[in-house]
C-alpha cells in the first residue's frame, strides 16, 4: 500500500477540531465543518479500498500455494518415476523444478504475513477514521444547537462545548497504535554487480547440491524397495 495513504490518514486524524470549529464561527455557519466530514468519509473508502486489495492478495498468495503443493507432490511422483526407468536426467528435471516451487512458495508466506499485517493496521485506521468522524458530528451538532438557541435569543452556549477537543486524544491514540510498523523502512544498498554473480553462483551450487541430495535418497529408496 502507498505510504501517502498512512500520511493522510494522519493528516485527517491530527487536525484540531477547534480549528474546524472557529472556522465555521468566523463564517457565520457548518459548512467548514461538514467538508471536514466529507473529507473524514473520502479517506474511510481510500482505507476500505486498500484493505480489500490486502485481503485479494492474501487469498491468491494461499491460493497459488496450494497450488504448489499439489505441484510439488506431482514431481516427486515423476523423480520417483524417472530414477525407477534409470532416467536420471528427467529425475533431476522435476527435481529442479521442485526446489523452485518450494523457493516460490516460500515467498508466498512473506506475502500472506505481509498482506495480513497490512489489513490489520488499515482496521486500526478505519477505526481511528470512525472515532474522528464521530467527534466532529458531535462538534456539528453542538455548533448548531449553539446557533438555534443564539437565533431564539436564549441563554445557551454562542461557541461550540470545548470538551469535545479533550475527546481529539483518543483518535490520536488509536490512530498512533495504527500506524505502529507503518513507517518507511531505510533503503538497502545494492551489491554490486560482482557480488551479486557471485551470490548467484552459490545459489546454483546450493541447488544442484539438492538435487544431488535428493537423487541419492530416490536412488536409496529404490534400492531398498
């Protein structure tokens, strides 16, 4: 997700709503405040959006998984097979394919956690989204009463009750538990383009030492059969 939508949730939850308040009585009505709302409402549905793309991704990230599993069982059948026709170029085949699968699959649990870990925090925001919405209709209410009874010419309030800012803190709060792990990560320096074919020769080796592994344990089984 964009850290541009975290930074305008922020944004949204952190402004004052005395500041909304004063604006709607220096223009003589609710409609700063109601903007304000709308605003609230735009950022809710950004948020709702974004939550349900993270949820997509986690579901195709299981799906493909299963996926590979069945994939994975089929080419071991097909090692099994191959070794027992003393074919052990395609034994070696569906062994490198299985060793990329699992490399696959691995990284689909990163995308599982990381898509879960995402749609929990944008709850966190739509909560904080929900409280903060709430405290500026209380506000509007308020602001409103406020201007009916000075229209009637009573006795009550002329400025919208100030407890509702002691209210802010609790969206704030929230909002900050929300935003926990929500920070931009530093960039990581790239290695160099030596590096990086030495790093890609290990891995190679490190593959064909599986498939090694793997061969002399199909051939083990066989022989043992």
């Amino acid at each position: 997700m964009a850290e541009s939508l975290f930074m305008r949730v922020r944004r949204v939850i952190s402004a004052s709503i005395e500041d909304a308040v004063d604006a709607m009585e220096r223009a003589g009505g609710a409609g700063v405040m109601r903007e304000a709302i709308r605003e609230v409402d735009r950022a809710i549905d950004e948020v709702r959006t974004e939550q349900e793309a993270a949820t997509v991704r986690r579901l195709q990230a299981m799906r493909q998984q299963r996926m590979f599993r069945d994939q994975l069982a089929a080419l071991g059948e097909k090692a099994r097979f191959a070794i027992a026709e003393n074919r052990d170029d395609l034994a070696e085949a569906a062994l490198s394919r299985q060793i990329d699968f699992e490399a696959q699959a691995e990284r689909l649990d990163a995308v599982q956690a990381e898509a879960a870990d995402e749609a929990g925090r944008l709850e966190e925001c739509l909560v904080a989204l929900a409280t903060r919405r709430s405290q500026m209709e209380e506000a509007l209410a308020a602001f409103e009463a406020a201007q009916r009874d000075a229209s009637l010419g009573g006795d009550g309030p002329t400025r919208t009750d100030r407890r509702t800012e002691r209210r802010v803190d609790r969206a704030e709060q929230a909002f900050e538990r929300a935003m926990v792990g929500a920070g931009g990560v530093g960039g990581v320096n790239r290695a160099d383009a030596q590096t990086a074919a030495k790093l890609a020769e290990v891995a190679t080796m490190q593959k064909g030492a599986a498939i090694a592994q793997r061969m002399a344990a199909l051939r083990s089984a066989r022989e043992g059969g």
